[in-house]
C-alpha cells in the first residue's frame, strides 16, 4: 500500500515543492576567456611558411611548374597566416581560402609522388622499387608536414567558436 501511496504522490505533483528545493540554483556567469587558438593558428602558420620559403629554395629544380607548385605552399600557408591575423570576415574568407589551397596542394603533391613511386618500381626494377619506398616514405612527410596543420586550422575556422571569432554567423543554430 505505501508504494502505490509514492506511485500517486509522484503522479499527482504532491512532491514537486520538495524537488524544486533540491535543485540547486542557476551558477553565475563566468567572464568569458580569450580564445589563443586563432593567435596559435597564425604562429604555426608563419614558422611554417618560413620553414617552407627555407627549404623550397634549397630544392634545386628546373621545372617551372614544379617551382610555382613549390612556392605556391609557401604562399597558401602565408594566406591562411594572414587571414588569421585579421579578425573580421574578410580575414575568415582569406584563412579558409588558404587553408584549403594548401590541402588542395598537399593532395597534388602527395599524387605526384606516388606517380613517381610507380615509375621508379615499373621501370628499374629492384633499384626502383627501393627508390619507390623512399617516394612513399616523402609522400608520408608530405601528408605530415604539409595537411595537417591546414586541416585542423580548417577545422577550427568552421566551427562556431571559429567563426564568432571573426563575426561570422554561425552555420547551423
């Protein structure tokens, strides 16, 4: 009989004033901090183009194409640097913009040398296929040094903490 007596008085709400007193009050609004990240991005983002700018210049190559693919990572690292320097739309719109030539790039490169690889492997035999796992071995470099700093940044840049950063409204609510 006492159970179907809690049963009821849940049912009914005769024990909603003793609920409301257990829950405990609204916590006070604590000051927002400042978000480092952007700050961060921008940092990583200059060390990185210096390091690019230092060790394209000391590739030797005598493709012109080879040499704009080249130095056009330092230049999208640099954009995206820059655009996180800016905080307003425009500065958003820039960083997004080179952190995805930067991926886009970071894919090109990293099928250039997997072409590369599968020459060397096809054509000169057990010599290529040595020279094809050193190929492989820079395309894994690649991916390191060159997607994955542009793909968190890019991640961050999409996010709602993002892009309040740089007023930009939210993409979903």
């Amino acid at each position: 009989m006492a159970k179907t007596k809690g049963k009821r008085a849940r049912s009914t709400g005769e024990g909603s004033a003793a609920t409301a007193a257990q829950e405990p009050a609204a916590a006070p609004e604590r000051p927002r901090r400042r978000d480092l990240r952007p700050t961060i991005y921008a940092g990583f983002d200059a060390a990185f183009a210096a390091f690019y700018a230092v060790l394209v210049g000391q590739v030797p190559t005598r493709d012109p194409l080879g040499s704009a693919l080249l130095w056009s990572t330092v230049v999208a690292v640099a954009l995206a640097g820059t655009g996180m320097f800016v905080r307003n739309r425009w500065g958003w719109r820039v960083a997004v913009a080179g952190c995805g030539l930067l991926l886009l790039l970071t894919v090109l490169l990293l099928i250039l040398v997997l072409l590369s690889a599968s020459f060397l492997s096809g054509v000169y035999g057990s010599m290529g296929r040595g020279a094809a796992t050193m190929a492989i071995l820079a395309g894994a470099l690649i991916v390191e040094l060159c997607g994955i700093l542009p793909a968190l940044q890019l991640k961050y840049l999409m996010t709602r903490a993002g892009r309040r950063w740089f007023g930009q409204d939210p993409l979903w609510r």
